[in-house]
C-alpha cells in the first residue's frame, strides 16, 4: 500500500508568520515552559508553520499539549483578520517508524493512520478523529505530521486531575466522577472495543490467521479524548470518549508469529495488563500457569483489561493507574489465594459512590485470567443496560449529575 499523501519537502520546523510579533513568542514561551516535558525540540515545533492549508499567515500554535516516545503534539488556532478563532486542530509530529518502510524501501501509509482511518469507515464513533496527514522529507530526517481533530475538554488524565485538585482544595466537600458519566464512558469504551475486535484491513497487509483484530497496547488516561456529547435521545449529555494515540497499535491474530513476543514493551508499564508483565513471564511459575507463558499471544481480551483500568482509574482517582499496578503485582506471589477468588485481584474492593453493579463489571474485565474477561460483545450489552437505566432517569428528570469539564 503506497502512499496517498502529499509530500512537503520543505523544513517541517520552518518559522511560523506569527513568530515576528516577538511579545507573543515570549508570553507563549515563558508558558511552555512550565511544562516538564519541554525541550529545544518542542520548542521548535512549537514555533513553526502549521503546513496545513494555503492560509499559513493565519494559523499559530497556540498550546503544546504533550511530548513523549511518540512526538510531541501541540495545538494549532487559525485566525480570521479581527483575531477571531476560527478554527482549531491538534498537530502530532512523529518520526517514520521501521514498520512504514516496506522490503522495496517505500514509505507505505501509517499504521497509525491506517487504523484510525479503518475504524471510522466502519462505523466507530470512538477512534480520535484525523483531517489530514503530510510526510516532510526536508531537514534533517524525515517526519509525519497527522492533524487530528480537536477537543476542548482535554482527556481523561485532565478530568481525574480536576477532581484531584477539588478534592486537595476542599478538603470537607471532596467530589467524584458521577457513576453516570462512568456508564456512559465504559460503554463508548465497549463499543470501540467491538469495531478493534471486527474491523479488517486488506489481505496485503493482515498477518497469517482468521481471528484478525487490533490492539491499541498504550490504553491510558492520557490517550483517551472527551469529545462533544452524542445527540442521540438514547444517550446521556456528557462528553462522548474518543480513543485517541494510536501510534503503538497493531493489526494481528493469534495466529501471527509476532504476536506477543514483538511488542511486548508496547506501552506504559503501570498499564500493563498480566499476561504482558515481567515480559510475558508473570504468573510462569504458578502450579497452574493460566496466562500460558512468555510467548503466549495476545487476545482483543488485553484492549478490554486496558479499559476497564481507565474505568477504574477514574473511580479510584488514581491518575497513573498506581493502586490497580500495585495490587496485580502483590498478587503474583499469592497463587492460591487468587485462584480461590476467581483470579480477581479486586475480591471484596468497595467504592461507596458506586453500584455493585458497575463495581462488578470492572472487577470482571480486570480479571487476572484473560479468558474470564467479557468479550466485546458482552461488554457491549452489559453496558448499554448500565447506560439505558441512567437515560430513563434522565427522561423523567431532565438533568444529570454535573461532570468537572474546566
């Protein structure tokens, strides 16, 4: 598959129009830098053309929002001549990965983008939303940019951060996530995991094997968009999530021979499901080895562990997935304890401002053993129950619980 893009040979860190007003460059840069993550790099990225349309003389960053093993991602604002917003885009910057070079040493479309672009054609509503992808051969290496849609409320890591710092600042009058917005949240998670579980790309580029799906492997706060809220009469007003940094994705089955042993570093360690701790050898050394060993593939059932941990994340407020690392990791050295509860690591786990029902579901999908997991299907299902008793409420009150959006 070769690519259908436009190629810029020109330098991708080419100043911006905007960078002449030298104010405006000091005002932004003294606010970057503030941001632990800055560098020279972001810096220059931050500083540079957008590349996006013919009108470059109107667009300007106007926020760096995040830089990590992937590139660094920043917030571009197009202004009408009155200094009007008009538009807003989120540039993500990334240098070629070995995976886009074929045995020709052509430079072949994205996973990346392959993935979110196939699962918005089929359907999903919760894929970050992409409007444009340029290659920049000029400079020094080349790199991607991808445009992607922009979303005011931020992400999940933003939403639980809020809650925090109300919580750090009102100590007397602490708040949580409403178990509303957690119904609806897991149930957009669900149905991303159904298109991840049923999408299928060409022949050319699927691996061996009929059980094709993808895994997203880098499942977290950070990576999960709040985006505006559906208008369908069937759903709750809060933010619809959208699933977003698809960068570490892959397409695979359990039959491919790269699956796990090729990725199993894939990610962020603190949201490591089991069966991909210790590099595959977690639980090795048990009477009864369920995760099948080191070289053990993958399932769909790794993107619905990763999910229900961003659920119960926000319910714990844990902001990097720590109390759900800690507890897995404890477990390991309890084989038959663990085994004696079903292989749940949250046996006996109570959240006073949550249902048992809702509290039962996550405890299912974060079960030790992949197979006891809830398939997207059911997951799918149980949730839409969970959604469509909250939607009735809502029908007869005509509000909901209120969510810290900023």
């Amino acid at each position: 598959m070769h690519l259908p893009v436009s190629i810029n040979e020109q330098p991708v860190h080419e100043r911006a129009p905007w960078t002449r007003d030298k104010a405006k460059v000091q005002r932004r840069l003294a606010r970057w830098r503030k941001k632990r993550w800055y560098d020279d790099n972001a810096e220059r990225f931050g500083l540079s053309k957008a590349w996006f349309d013919d009108h470059e003389d109107q667009w300007e960053c106007t926020e760096l929002l995040g830089k990590g093993s992937f590139g660094v991602v920043g917030q571009w604002t197009k202004f009408d001549k009155h200094g009007r917003a008009v538009d807003t885009i989120a540039i993500k910057q990334t240098d070629i990965d070995e995976r886009e070079v074929d045995r020709n040493n052509n430079v072949t479309i994205p996973w990346e983008v392959l993935i979110m672009r196939g699962l918005a054609d089929q359907g999903c509503r919760n894929v970050a939303g992409i409007r444009k992808y340029k290659l920049f051969l000029g400079g020094s290496r080349a790199r991607w940019r991808y445009y992607l849609e922009y979303h005011r409320h931020g992400t999940l890591d933003d939403l639980v951060e809020r809650y925090k710092d109300h919580n750090r600042r009102h100590p007397r009058h602490r708040d949580h996530i409403p178990e509303t917005f957690m119904w609806q949240a897991f149930h957009d998670f669900a149905l991303a995991a159904y298109h991840m579980s049923t999408i299928r790309f060409d022949k050319s580029v699927a691996p061996p094997g009929d059980d094709h799906f993808v895994l997203h492997l880098d499942l977290k706060h950070e990576n999960v968009l709040l985006c505006e809220p559906p208008t369908s009469r069937n759903s709750l007003p809060y933010p619809t999530l959208k699933v977003g940094d698809w960068g570490m994705a892959e397409y695979t089955s359990r039959q491919d021979v790269n699956n796990s042993k090729r990725w199993k570093c894939y990610g962020t360690i603190c949201w490591f499901p089991p069966e991909q701790r210790k590099y595959g050898a977690y639980g090795s050394d048990w009477t009864y080895p369920i995760l099948g060993g080191p070289d053990h593939p993958f399932t769909i059932s790794h993107t619905i562990w990763q999910m229900a941990a961003n659920i119960y994340g926000m319910m714990q407020l844990d902001m990097d997935n720590q109390d759900l690392h800690t507890r897995i990791n404890d477990w390991e050295s309890a084989e038959t304890s663990l085994r004696h509860n079903g292989y749940s690591v949250l046996r006996g786990w109570k959240n006073p401002h949550y249902t048992s029902t809702l509290r039962h579901l996550v405890e299912d999908c974060l079960n030790v053993d992949p197979t006891r997991r809830p398939t997207p299907v059911d997951l799918v299902r149980s949730t839409k129950k969970g959604v469509d008793a909250w939607v009735d409420e809502y029908r007869r009150k005509g509000k909901v619980e209120k969510l810290r959006l900023g």
